[in-house]
C-alpha cells in the first residue's frame, strides 16, 4: 500500500474548508440547489473521471484499496480509517459528486448491491447490526458518492469496545498511508488506519460470504470477487 494517497484526502478536506469559508451564503438563504445540480469546481463533466478524485484513481487502478466487490458499474473497498472493524464504502465506478447527481439506472444498479454488501459484512464480521449512511456535502471528505457500511459497535464488553476506532461522523478516507503521513487526516477525523493484514483478512471474509450468496442464487454473478 502507498503513503502518498492519504495527503491527498487531506489536502482535498482542506480545499473544502477553505472553500466554504469563502463562499459561505447569506443568512437567510439556502444552497439546496446543490443538491440536485453538480458541482461546477469539478475539472470533469459528471460521469467522467475526474483526475483530481482520489476514488477514480482507485477505479481506474491507479491507488490501492482492499477491494471486495466489483462489477461493471460500482466497486466497494475497505476505508482505511474504519469507524469499526469492517467499515466498508460502496462507490459508483462513474464519477458523480452526489446521490442526487446519479442517472436512474446507476442508482438502481447501487440498491441492488448493497443489500448483497450488507448481507456479507453483517455474516463476516458476525455483528447482524450496521449504520449505512452517505454525506451530502457535509462531512463528505470525498467528492465522488458513496455508501459508508459501518458495523455497530460490540458492547458485550469494554475490551471489545475499546479496541475499535469510533467518530460521530463517517467520513471516507481509502488507500493506506503510514504514521507520519497520515498524522493530518487521523486528527481531522479522529480515527486509526486500518492495519493491512487485519484488512486482507476481512477482504477474505467478506468476499467468501458474497460467493457464498452467489452460489446459493444458483449463479456465480458478474461480481469479480
């Protein structure tokens, strides 16, 4: 795994702030226009790879990530800053900024995999409980949709709750880095990385239980496990 991805996640997060202090609107007015409209800031037309976007880098290949599924349309992968063990983001393999900016067709595709992801995780990690939120903007690190799948916590002991890193606020961060170069995102988000080995033991996991739903469907999918 590269070091080199996560600064760009910081500088990216620095960007926004730097971009909404100075464009901040009126009070008494509303930016629920952008909810519906894609962002002009973006160097590429909606649905294209934006060069600048952390997450077409790693549909394109270009980055790593622990992969778990992917199709012709969406892949998913591990978030280097887990909220809890297992903490996955689903993203479309097309670039749009937000879930209101997806063609019908593409959401469709989005809501047929995540049943099937949250199936999988749930069976992996052996917690039948999950959050599954998307940030709009807000608290949105990444300007590419996506899905968080976070685990709930396990509160059968203190040890166990413990040990997991935990925010109030999923933010999505992919790709590895090492301690010193990821020290600027761990303190805006107030997570730890996710260890490598730890990470290609849940990829397993999670891949098994996916082939297992498969293979019970009597199909083996177009999902490259």
């Amino acid at each position: 795994m590269t070091s080199h991805l996560i600064d760009r996640f910081a500088t990216r997060a620095d960007e926004h702030a730097a971009l909404a202090s100075s464009s901040s609107p009126p009070l008494g007015t509303t930016s629920a226009g952008n909810l519906s409209q894609p962002s002009t800031s973006s160097t590429s037309r909606p649905g294209t790879p934006d060069p600048s976007c952390a997450f077409c880098a790693i549909v394109a290949g270009e980055e790593p990530a622990h992969l778990v599924y992917d199709d012709e349309h969406a892949v998913a992968f591990l978030d280097i800053l887990p909220i809890r063990r297992g903490h996955l983001l689903l993203i479309p393999k097309r670039h749009y900024e937000r879930i209101p900016h997806l063609p019908d067709d593409l959401s469709s595709h989005l809501g047929r995999v995540l049943p099937k992801l949250c199936r999988a995780l749930c069976r992996a990690t052996g917690q039948p409980d999950l959050n599954l939120v998307s940030n709009q903007g807000y608290a949105q690190v990444v300007p590419h949709a996506h899905f968080h799948l976070v685990p709930a916590p396990v509160l059968a002991s203190s040890s166990s709750s413990s040990s997991s890193p935990s925010s109030s606020s999923p933010s999505s961060v992919a790709g590895a880095a090492g301690p010193t170069t990821s020290r600027r995102v761990r303190r805006l988000l107030g997570r730890e990385e996710l260890d490598d080995a730890e990470g290609e033991t849940l990829v397993a996991r999670i891949r098994d239980e996916l082939r297992k739903e498969a293979e019970a469907e009597g199909n083996g999918g177009r999902a490259k496990l």
